[in-house]
C-alpha cells in the first residue's frame, strides 16, 4: 500500500475519531454546566471557631498550650428524618493535625462555633454530633432547615471503574464567600488496606470535602464524598513516629485525597447516635475592647502592607481588656495564638473574638510602626452591644429610642438617659428638630435613663416634652413634639 492509498485509508478513520472526541467532550461540558448550575444547593461553606490544647509536642510548654482556631471547611448537605446536616472531613476543621500526629503529638478541640454559609447570604449555626474516625467524617447538624439547600442521596451502590471521568464540587481556595468549583480527574485505582478506597487522580489536594459524581454517558451520579484521611485511617501505617515523620509515601498519603463510597457513608448516618454536647465553659460572650479596620486586598496593596485580612486598631476602649494589654491606636494585629488573623471584609474583632470565652488569655503578634511585638490580652466579658439592649419605637412620633451602652462614650453627650436611634423621615419627631444620637434625659419632667420606664411615659401621652443633650452642646434642648 503506498502513502496515498495509506492516507485515503487513515484519514475516515481520524476524522470519526475526531467527531467522536468532540462530540463527548461537548457531552462532558454540557452535563458539568448542569452540575455547576446545582452545586451551590449541595456543597457549603462551614466556618468554625475552637480551641485546640497541644499535647506531647516537643518545645511546648504545658502551661502555654492552648490555641484559639477559626477556619473554614467545604461541606456536603444531607437529610436525615426531615433535618437537614452537613458532612465535613474530620481533617478540615483540625487543620495541622495530621502534622501533630506525623510529630508524636496529639491535639484535643474544643468547639466553640459552627457556622453553614449557605452561599445565598444566609447563614446558620450548627453543631457536630458525631464523629467517624474510620472514615474521617463529622456530621453537623443545622439550627434549623433552609429552602436555599438542596441534600444530596448518598445511598447509591454506584462506584465507578478505572478510567471513569469524575468530577469534585467544592468550594475556591479561600473557601469563605468563594464560588463552588467542578474539578474533572478520573479514578486511577483503589487500595485494599485497612478497606477499599478509591483513588483519585490527578489528585485535587483543595477539594477536601467535595461531592462527587461519575460523569458517565452524560449523566452525572453520585458516588460519594472526597475526603482527606487522618493517619489512623490511612491505608499506610507505619510503627514508629520515626517513620511517620520521614516516610515519604506516608507524607503522599497524608496529603491526598480519596474517595469515601455514599453507602458506606449513607449507613454510617442512619446509625450515627447524636452525642450530647459540651458548651463552651462560660457561654458568655467575651471582648477585646476594640475597633478596627480590615485591611483588605486591595487597601494593604495601597497601604503598600505585606499582608491582607488583618486588622487596623481604630479605637481602644478606655479599661478594656485591650486597654489593659498595651494595644495602641494604629496597631496592626496580624496573629490571633500564632495563627494569621485572615478576616473576612465584612468581619469585626468583636465578632472575631466573642465565643473564645470571657476569662480565656490569647496571645495576639502585632506590627507597631517597623517593629513586630507579642501581647497576652485576658479576654472579659462583653458589654452589652447598643444592638442587644432594651429599645422601643414610638409609633405616634416617629422615632427610636434605646439604653445606653458602654460603646456609646464618646459617641453621645455624656449624660445619663437614653439615645435616640433612629427618627422617621415623616414623623412628629423630625419637625420637632429630634436627631439620631440626641441623649433623652427627661420626657414631659420626669428623669428617664432606661427603656422599660420611659416606655410607660411615652405611651401614656399624645404629645410630649423631652429634654435632650447632644455631643458638643454646653446646655440641654427642650423639644415639643406633638401630633399634628
């Protein structure tokens, strides 16, 4: 056969493969679309705030071995008996502790917080109630059910064979407020001890956590949940930590992930008995006694700063527990217990810090003009927020009024009384000449300084005369409000 005969043979034959080639891969982007399109009902984002005591590692003294931790994991959203919960690996929100377990050291967590990101601007607290070593899960349950989640059926017997296209759903890399993701790999094989586990490859080390679907004849069926495995649970299991720490195939392992079936993971569930949980010690919400600034991306790009998601110290309450520490207006926190302080833009320190505890000490690493400093800060229990307090509306008026707190000093007149929040651009109130923020120190002569007495007041009279101060004013206003 000559070369153009040869070519005249070959060329039907590359051209059908070639329309077979496209024609999968336009199945393939076509049946990714419709898993993109549903994966923000099934995979969340869970926030989570604990503390985490070191034990048995070396150059940690016994007495300094207790750390805040706040991270985020990706979640898949279940059902069980009409509640809905989320499955997170287990290694997701112990971050490090597979480098603590490679070192001969155990790290014991103590939750504070849970929250679910449902990823349509709602947020839920949840709680773990079970936990699988085995398979390196935990199961949350969530405070209560949202119509924006969609769970998932993970009783399926589908597993897929060597070669199969497979694609993750999971969160981006900053895993808070990120978009979901579909990563393609295929499975490579599977091993047989302690269990069968199916590996995945190219590996996809983000995606612990993910939903996974066989991506077959342009269907898409689940198979399971891609988790990474604590070193209990590993197929390897060297003896000695020696060997943990410099066994290369043992570091491999750890950093993987595989493939955890949904029926061995449905029937873990059905049986999963809810623990009985442990609150925090105190359940009161502790405070640090600041304002600050997040500094973004962008912002520490202007600043011409090396990091983002610290904090900038605005304010410094007077006798706080940052007070009492040393923190100084203009401070740049960057650590929270030797961990990067990575604040959200829409976070506070107040919200940072609340359920570490009143009573708990942190150590924060701080950046002062050029020089880097440590401070130990005992955290206190938290004033009363003015969103938390005693408040009322009056309707006949027009406007809001509410106690004060500790954080209206320096904001309001120095007087006793309460603060005006809020006044109705239609109201009584408004032409009377009330302003937001104006302390009410007496309504028609009576002294009034807290909501539940002034409430009676206000409700028993058509019109009235309050005695006002504002910030700045040498003497009280007297303002007739009255009903037109």
């Amino acid at each position: 056969m000559n070369s153009q005969r040869l070519f005249s043979f070959l060329l039907p034959l590359c051209l059908g493969a070639l329309c077979l080639g496209q024609a999968h891969g336009e199945d393939l982007s076509a049946t990714l679309a419709k898993v993109h399109k549903d994966a923000s009902a099934h995979v969340v984002s869970v926030e989570f705030t604990a503390r985490i005591t070191l034990e048995g590692l070396p150059g940690i003294n016994a007495k300094d071995n207790e750390r805040s931790l706040r991270g985020a994991a990706c979640g898949v959203v279940i059902e069980k008996k009409g509640k809905q919960y989320v499955i997170v690996p287990s290694t997701a929100l112990t971050p490090g502790a597979r480098v603590f377990e490679i070192l001969g050291a155990t790290a014991r967590i103590r939750w504070v917080r849970f929250t679910v990101d449902t990823g349509g601007g709602l947020k839920l607290g949840a709680t773990v109630i079970n936990t699988n070593n085995d398979l390196g899960l935990c199961l949350l349950k969530l405070d209560k059910n949202s119509d924006v989640l969609k769970p998932v059926a993970l009783k399926t017997e589908a597993k897929g064979s060597l070669g199969d296209t497979v694609a993750l759903i999971h969160m981006g890399r900053r895993l808070i407020g990120s978009p979901r993701l579909v990563t393609v790999t295929r499975i490579a094989g599977t091993t047989t001890k302690p269990r069968e586990l199916t590996i995945l490859s190219p590996a996809v080390p983000r995606a612990n956590g993910a939903l996974t679907l066989l991506i077959k004849n342009g269907q898409a069926t689940v198979l399971g949940i891609h988790a990474a495995l604590p070193l209990s649970a590993l197929p390897s299991k060297p003896n000695s930590v020696g060997q943990r720490a410099f066994n290369a195939d043992e570091v491999e392992a750890a950093s993987r992930g595989y493939l955890i079936a949904g029926a061995e993971i449905a029937k873990w569930v059905k049986s999963a008995k809810e623990k009985k949980q442990t609150k925090p010690s105190s359940g009161v919400q502790s405070w640090l006694g600041v304002d600050a600034q997040v500094i973004t991306e962008e912002l520490a790009t202007a600043l011409g700063l090396d990091y983002d998601g610290i904090a900038k110290i605005k304010k410094v309450y007077e006798g706080s527990p940052a007070a009492k520490a040393g923190l100084k207006v203009e401070d740049l926190i960057l650590e929270l217990d030797d961990e990067p302080l990575e604040m959200a833009e829409n976070e506070s320190m107040r919200d940072f810090v609340r359920d570490l505890g009143a009573g708990t000490e942190v150590s924060l690493t701080v950046l002062r003009g050029e020089k880097q400093i440590k401070l130990k800060v005992k955290l206190e229990k938290s004033p009363p927020s003015p969103e938390s307090v005693d408040r009322f509306l009056c309707h006949a008026h027009g406007f809001v009024f509410r106690d004060m707190t500790f954080f209206d000093k320096g904001n309001v007149a120095d007087k006793a009384g309460l603060v005006v929040s809020k006044v109705s651009r239609k109201g009584n109130a408004l032409l009377a000449g009330l302003k937001v923020n104006d302390v009410i120190v007496e309504i028609n002569g009576q002294k009034v300084d807290k909501v539940e007495s002034a409430r009676t007041l206000v409700q028993a009279s058509q019109s009235m005369t309050v005695t006002v101060w504002r910030k700045g004013a040498d003497k009280a206003l007297t303002l007739r409000i009255q009903v037109n």
